[in-house]
C-alpha cells in the first residue's frame, strides 16, 4: 500500500491509497488466478487520544474484482470510442 494523501482535521485523519497485490488465494469466492491488480482506495479514521479507534475504509472493490477476472469489464465499442 502507498498512502497518497494524507488529512487531519479534529478528531479525524482521511488518507487517499493505492494497493497491489497479487490474486494467490481464495478472495470472495473467487480461486486464485496468479493476476497481478492495482487499485485505489479511502479511509477515514476517527481519532481519540492521539490514537485511530477504527478504520472506515471504501477500497475500489470493482476494479480489484474486474482486474482478478471475477467481474467482466465494461467492452468498449466504436461508437463509444472518441475519434
């Protein structure tokens, strides 16, 4: 994981990331397909104490799951493609 961004304000800190990896195991039922995924990410933790009491995370979960082969991709058509 990188953090890209990071935000404090008050009680709360949000960060901005990226993560790799590669599929080697069962992930949500999907088998593992050895392919290599990207994908982007956000958090915000709420802060109590000069410490993070949770982690409320939204990862990219359908570009990981397209990446991996469990969802199908959007096709690109002619039409839709800029000229």
């Amino acid at each position: 994981m990188t953090i890209e961004e990071m935000v404090a304000e008050g009680e709360k800190v949000a960060e901005r990331l990226s993560a790799r990896g590669t599929h080697e195991g069962e992930f949500m039922d999907v088998a593992p397909t050895g392919k290599r995924a990207e994908w982007q990410g956000q958090a915000i933790f709420p802060i109590s104490e000069g410490k993070a009491l949770e982690c409320r995370g939204m990862p990219d979960m359908l570009s990981l799951m397209q990446q991996i082969g469990a969802v199908p991709a959007p096709e690109q058509s002619e039409e839709a493609s800029p000229t």
